[in-house]
C-alpha cells in the first residue's frame, strides 16, 4: 500500500484498516437487529487462523462487489500491507475484521485482489489440484472426448476460479497462459500439475499477450514440457483443423465458437460467405452442405491456412480471398451479388470504452451490407468478442443494420462461448462473446 497523499486519504485508509465509528453509530435499527443474528465470530476468522497469510482490508463497497458475485476488486477499495510484493495469496476481511475469502494479490494492475475460494481453507498444492480437478470435470461433461481428439478449453480463467490461468487443449497437447503475477510466479506448478493430471505430449507456454503488461510481466512463448509439437491436428465435428501452438492466433486457435461454426455448418446451404475467416474453420462447416463458400481474411497467412485445412479434409467448394471484408462486402452488395448463407466473425472491434462508438459503426457497416447481399430465407450467422458490446447493444446494432436494409428478420438462435467457456453469474466480463443465428425473410 502506497503512503498517504493526504490527511482526508489518511483517515479513509485508517477507516479502512479498522472501521468507522462514525459509520457504525448512524446504523439503522434493522441493521443492528441483524448484527444480532448473525453468527458470533468464529476464533481464528478475525486473526489468521488457518494460515499465517497477509490479510487484505475490504472497503464496504468491495464487501458489496463480493456479495454480487464478482471476483475482482480493485485497488482504491483495499488496503493492504506495504511489504506485499505481488502475486501472493492474501486472507481477505471486511472492516470489523470477519472473514470474507482468499485471493490472489497483484501488486501492479488496478485490479489488486482476484478471488480464489469464499471458505476458510488453505490455498496449497491441493488446493490447485482440486481446482484444476474441477475445471476438467466440467469438460468431461460438456465435451465428453476420452479420445483426446478433439480440442477444448480446460481451465477458464475466472469463470473456473483460477484467475489468470488459461489452459486449453489440442488433441494430446495442452497450450497455457498465465496473465496476473499470481498464475506467472506459479507457472512450473502448474504445469507439472496439469502433466500429472492429464499426461500432455507437450505443454506451451503462450504468454506473448498484451494483457501482461497491466501485471508488468514480459512476453514470453516457449516450451513448458516437451518438445514443440508443431502442427497439432484435431477434429471439430466432423472437420479436421490443424493449430500450430506456438505461431498460430491466441493459443492456436479460436475454440470459443467451436459450437457456433458446427452449428453454422447445420443451417448453411447455397452459396455462402465467411467473412473473418482465419484459419477457415467456419468456412469448412460450411462447406459440408453449401454448394460453395468464399472464405475471407485480410491476412495472407489465414488464407495459406485456410488452403491446407480444406486439402486436408479433401473439401473443394471452398475459394480462400485475401482481402479486406469491408471493401469485400461493400462491393459485392454494389455488384448486386446474393448469398444463401453469410458468417461475420470478426475480430472485437470495441477494445477498451473508447472505441464503443467506432465498434458499433464497424458492426452495424459490416451487418448492413450482409443483409443487403442476403436471398430471402437466407441464414446470417453475426458475431461479436468485444466484452465492450454487451448482449443488447449488440442486438440493437444488428436491428439498425436490418431496418435501414429493409429486412426483416428471425432469431434463430442466440448463442454465446461454446460451453467449455462457461461465464461466471455476477462477472459480466467472463461473457464476451455474442452469436446471433438470424434467418433473413
Ligand atoms: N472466424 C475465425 C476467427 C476470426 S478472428 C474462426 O472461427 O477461427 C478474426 C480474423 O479477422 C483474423 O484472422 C484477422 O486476420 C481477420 N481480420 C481482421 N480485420 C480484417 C478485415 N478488415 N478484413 C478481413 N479480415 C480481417
């Protein structure tokens, strides 16, 4: 905890550590009616009892943040001792000094406590295998896959209450990330937890995210375990897609619509577009009952990839493009062209709170075109990942996009992460991404 700036921050830090007076004598009578009730401090939950971690203070309105669900809270709403160094586990109490949870502790990003656990109970070795127990085990309901052949995200973050720890896996490959001082410092843990757990071939390390930098940790990729495994090979439904671990697009691929692209792939037919296509993993849904895809990318890289995913699963009704999907759309709708089915999928255009504005123009632009370029009875899979863009918003964008292309239009489905990204009830920032499944009259 930095010193003091004033005497009025002094007095709230001093509030803080110990708790208003001031606070506790204007307390409404129902208020001191339920202090009555409640339970009387159990010896051990006011000092540490269970475990000699450091104890971090919680303001009133992070007590209130807790209560609602969420797992961060920030750092003007804590006080914690001057020695932490970062990346520890820290007791958490309210003001009177009640027990309240444990959590990692950054000493850097404004987010300075992460949930771990609301029980009293030693954060060690076990612990973490517990967790990482517990995070398979939803896998192995939602995606029953003993085979390994398929890919799947196995640890989730915060939505799996391991704050900043991404593991997925491709086929017998595991590719993790560590993204807060806590996960960073406990890298060789837990890889060698996961290798108990799971015996991976290989595990990477993709740590060469941006994210890293509000935690004042370095980019980093490499080998964790193993050997580089290259191109590792998997099935998504019936198709067969290829991620390179080490050089392919966020762990290797995106595994969050994995159920969106197979979904898409039900409803497509006719002639169909995917815009943002990447590695052209909606595009080979597609392709399975569509007499022909134009799969799109700005990156020449996607399209080289695009080429060899559709050799390899012997598909030939689908032509990869390098090019920019705005100009792509904009001409084909000035061409008077008609599909039968289009995909956007493009990458979040809304990156911080700033850019709203500009994300909804590039959401609504790239909408309005697909609906001009729709046959009636055509099907338009529309997505969005900016966590910026919530559910309605996204909807309403879509909305104006279809009435100022005079189309109306049926919801079909609307979808979100694959299951394996489960969100978190009360963090509204486990969910992100948004699928719409529209059929165009
Ligand atoms: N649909 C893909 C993931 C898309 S990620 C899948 O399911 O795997 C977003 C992609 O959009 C990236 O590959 C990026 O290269 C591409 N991209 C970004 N801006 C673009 C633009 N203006 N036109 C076309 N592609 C773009």
């Amino acid at each position: 905890m930095s010193e003091p700036r004033s005497p009025k921050e002094a007095r709230r830090l001093e509030r803080l550590k110990h708790g208003s007076r001031a606070a506790r004598d204007v307390r409404s009578r129902a208020a001191a009616r339920q202090r009555v009730h409640r339970p009387p401090p159990v010896l051990g939950s006011i000092q540490a009892g269970t475990s000699d971690e450091p104890t971090v203070v919680f303001s009133k309105r992070a007590v209130d943040r807790l209560a609602e669900g969420h797992v961060w809270i920030y750092r003007s709403d804590v006080a914690a001792p001057a020695n932490l160094s970062g990346g520890e586990v820290v007791r958490l109490a309210d003001e009177r000094g009640w027990f309240l949870g444990k959590a990692f502790y950054g000493s850097r990003s404004q987010i300075a406590v992460r949930l771990l656990t609301r029980e009293d109970e030693p954060v060690d070795e076990q612990f973490f295998v517990h967790r990482l127990a517990q995070a398979i085990a939803l896998r192995d309901v939602v995606r029953p896959d003993p085979e390994r052949r398929q890919a799947a995200r196995l640890v989730h973050g915060e939505a799996d209450l391991l704050p900043g720890l991404i593991v997925d896996r491709y086929a017998d490959c595991l590719s993790m990330q560590t993204l807060i001082e806590a996960t960073d410092a406990r890298r060789e843990l837990f890889a060698s937890l996961l290798e108990r757990l799971l015996a991976p071939r290989a595990i990477v390390e993709r740590n060469d995210v941006r994210v890293r930098s509000h935690e004042g940790l370095e980019q980093r990729k490499g080998m964790l375990r193993g050997e580089n495994p290259g191109a590792v090979e998997f099935l998504e439904g019936e198709v067969k897609l290829v991620a390179d671990l080490l050089s392919g697009q966020k762990t290797g691929a995106f595994l969050d619509q994995a159920e969106n692209r197979i979904e898409a792939g039900r409803y497509a037919k006719g002639r169909a577009l995917d815009c943002f296509t990447y590695g052209g993993a909606f595009a080979l849904q597609l392709a399975r009952k569509a007499e022909r895809v134009i799969a799109v990318d700005i990156s020449e890289q996607a399209g080289a990839q695009g080429r060899e995913a559709a050799a390899r699963n012997r598909v030939e009704n689908v032509e990869f493009k390098v090019a920019n999907a705005f100009d792509l759309l904009r001409a084909e709708s000035e061409a008077g062209a008609r599909y039968d089915t289009i995909v956007l999928d493009p990458p979040a255009f809304a990156k911080s709170k700033d850019t709203i504005e500009a994300a909804l123009r590039g959401y609504k632009e790239i909408n309005l075109r697909a609906f001009h370029l729709m046959s009636p009875g055509g099907v338009l899979v529309t997505c969005s990942c900016s966590f910026q863009v919530d559910d309605a918003t996204f909807e309403r964008t879509v909305l104006q996009a279809a009435s100022d292309a005079k189309r109306s239009v049926q919801v079909i489905e609307r979808r979100g992460a694959a299951k394996d990204h489960p969100t978190l009830l009360g963090v509204p920032e486990t969910r992100y991404l948004k699928c719409l499944i529209l059929r165009v009259l």
